[in-house]
C-alpha cells in the first residue's frame, strides 16, 4: 500500500499565496493592454487576439488553484506575445495607430 502523503501537495506557504495573486492581478493588469489594443488592431484579428488572451486566463485560473509558481510567468509571456503579435501585425499588414 503507497503513503498518500507522498502524493498529496501540501499547503502553499503564506509567501507562494501572496506572489500567486500578485502573479494573478499582474495577468489581468496585461488584459489593459489587450483590451485597448483595439485602437491599433482592426476588429477581426482583435477577437483573435482577445481570444488568446481569454485562453492564457483559462490557464492562469488553473494554474492558481493549484498555487503554482507558474502563475508568475503568465503576464510576461501575456505581454511579449501581444508585442509579437503587434509587431507581425505591422511588418505584414501595416497596422498603425
């Protein structure tokens, strides 16, 4: 018979749920900058782009209800992927503000 204490995660420290949230709020503080990305982006790649954003929330939530770590990589990798995302959008189809 196996030791389920083994297997059972224990509970995050007062420090790994505080930098959880922060990771959190930091995730939906970069949604600011998806959502006002409508001024550069024409409507059609807008919805694309809101979707990706919609996804990366999806994970992040999962992420955090399991107080991972990861949570803390969520709203760079948001950011740089809406910088690569913008600058494509220029290079290719000329999108300026």
């Amino acid at each position: 018979m196996t030791d389920l204490s083994s297997v059972i995660t224990p509970e995050p420290t007062v420090v790994q749920r505080i930098l959880v949230v922060v990771g959190l709020l930091a995730y939906l503080a970069a949604g600011f900058i998806y959502l006002t990305s409508g001024l550069v982006v024409p409507f059609p790649w807008l919805i694309v782009l809101w979707l990706v954003w919609m996804a990366g929330m999806w994970v992040t939530a999962r992420l955090m209800a399991r107080w991972s770590w990861w949570v803390l990589s969520a709203a760079p990798a948001a950011v740089a992927f809406w910088w690569a995302y913008l600058s494509v959008g220029e290079a290719v189809f000329a999108w300026t503000p």
